[in-house]
C-alpha cells in the first residue's frame, strides 16, 4: 500500500457512540487518521479501542464542547498528532428536555444552546489555525432538518406541529452560522446537513431520539461522510440530506 506524507485527518465532536461514531469507523475505514473527541473518556476511549480493533488508526480526544478549557486542552491534543487538520466534525448535539415554548426555560435553552451552538463555534474557532494549513480544508456541521425555517413552516412536515423551541432554534441558528463561516472565510468549505430523508419524513435511530427513528446509523451518516470527502471545488454554505439538496 502507497502511503501519502499527509494522510486525511479529522476530528468528530461525539465521537463515542451514535452518527458520530459511525462517521469515525467510515472515515477511518478509508484510511484517514481519527480524532475522536468525547466528552467521558472512559466511552470515548472504549469506542476507539472499538475501531483500533478494525484496523482503524485512532486517537481518542478528551472534549466537552461546552468548556472552553476543554476545548483548549484538545488542541494541544491534536497538535500533539499532527500540524494540520483536514476535516472538523461538528456532531456533538444535545436534545435538551423537549419543551413547548410556554415552558421553556432560559436555563434549559442556554444549556441546549451551549451544546449546538456555541459547542461548534468554540471548536471551530479553536481549531481554524489547524485547518488554515491543511490543503483542502473542510468543517461539517451535523444540524436537523427541524432547523430549517421553510421544513418548520411546511404543515406536511413533522417539525410544523412538534411544539418544541430550545433544539429547534439551537439547529436554526447553527444554519445561519454556517452560511456565514463560509461567507467569512472561502477557503474553508463549511456545509451543514441533516441525518435524514426530509421528502420520506425519516430520521435516524440513536439515542438522541429513543431509537425511533427509520434509518440505520449507515444511512443516516452518509452526507456527513459526502461533505467531509468534498474536494476543493467542492460547494460551500449548502445544506443537505443523503438524498440531496435541503431547504434552509
Ligand atoms: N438521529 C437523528 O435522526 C438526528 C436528526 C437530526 C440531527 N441529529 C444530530 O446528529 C448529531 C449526533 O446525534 P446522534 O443522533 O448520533 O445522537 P447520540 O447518539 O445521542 O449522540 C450525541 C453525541 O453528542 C455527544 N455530546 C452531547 N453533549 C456533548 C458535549 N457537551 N460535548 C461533547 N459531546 C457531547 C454525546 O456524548 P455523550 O455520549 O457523552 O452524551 C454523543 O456522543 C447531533 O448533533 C444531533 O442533533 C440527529
């Protein structure tokens, strides 16, 4: 086998267990190096023995990304394995306690705000020196199709009638910070997608949702894995689902 100086590198926020995990094995499989970041160490570091154990070359990351400190600390981590990253992952997501908006607290949406929002923009912003040197670099930014203003206004669409604000609006806005990352900054592909079938209302099994969902991990990963192996005339500020172009 011809080894490349560089190969492919990327980082997966929740990384240990659902779409982020599965994303790890798919990408490690292709023979990319792995950071596979985890809020427990412990379940992070069980998931990359899982995937050492399939040949995969990876490295578990301690990262909370609610905490700046850990975030910090995880780039000193990463720095320890490499000059440069290729692809950031930005899955970890939290559903929060699913409340209408009479309910909810401003508690319990800063916390589900802390997770999907400002989680993504400290890891990207703690990791743009490392993705500026890489040659094609790109950040995935795993959002739901609840977050799209035309999904939630369309009355055939589930999230018309599910009566929830923190995770919606959390996913909403990571939308609109991704448009304007890639805005900001061209020469980093920055897309957004939803793990599901938006036009078959489907979604995917994990824990996130009790494992209600009809697609399997495989399924539900692949634009994820589409957008994190764009080239460099790839697009950037889309918005996708595994059966194509999402509207925001
Ligand atoms: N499943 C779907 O159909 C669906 C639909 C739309 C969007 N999504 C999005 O897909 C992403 C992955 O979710 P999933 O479906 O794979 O659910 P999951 O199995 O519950 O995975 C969520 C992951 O996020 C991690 N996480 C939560 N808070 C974190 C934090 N503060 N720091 C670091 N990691 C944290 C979890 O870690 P712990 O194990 O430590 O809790 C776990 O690894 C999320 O962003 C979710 O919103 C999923």
């Amino acid at each position: 086998m011809t080894m490349t100086p560089h190969p492919t590198s990327a980082l997966i926020t929740g990384g240990n267990k659902g779409l982020g995990l599965e994303t790890a094995r798919r990408l490690g499989e292709l023979g990319w190096t792995i950071f596979l970041g985890s809020r427990d160490p412990g379940r992070g570091q069980a998931a990359a023995d899982h995937l050492t154990g399939r040949g995969i070359n990876v490295t578990m990351i301690p990262l909370d990304v609610t905490s700046d400190q850990s975030v910090a600390d995880a780039v000193v981590r990463v720095r320890q394995h490499t000059d440069r990253l290729d692809v950031l992952v930005n899955n970890a997501g939290a559903a929060g306690t699913i409340m209408a908006p009479a309910e909810a607290t401003v508690e319990e949406v800063h916390s589900v705000y802390d997770t999907n929002v400002y989680g993504p923009i400290r890891v990207t912003n703690a990791f743009l020196p490392l993705l500026r040197v890489a040659d094609n670099p790109r950040v995935v930014m795993v959002s739901s199709a609840i977050g799209s203003l035309t999904i939630a206004t369309d009355p055939t669409q589930p999230p018309a009638t599910f009566h929830e604000l923190a995770y919606s609006s959390s996913k909403a806005a990571l939308n609109m910070i991704t448009i304007r990352y890639a805005q900001a900054l061209p020469e980093i592909r920055f897309n957004v997608l939803t793990p599901g079938e938006v036009a078959n209302r489907k979604y995917t099994a994990t824990d996130i949702n009790n494992h209600t969902g009809q697609l399997t991990v495989t399924e539900g990963s692949d634009p994820i894995i589409e957008l994190a192996t764009i080239g460099a005339d790839g697009p950037t500020a889309t918005f996708i689902d595994r059966l194509g172009p999402v509207p925001w």
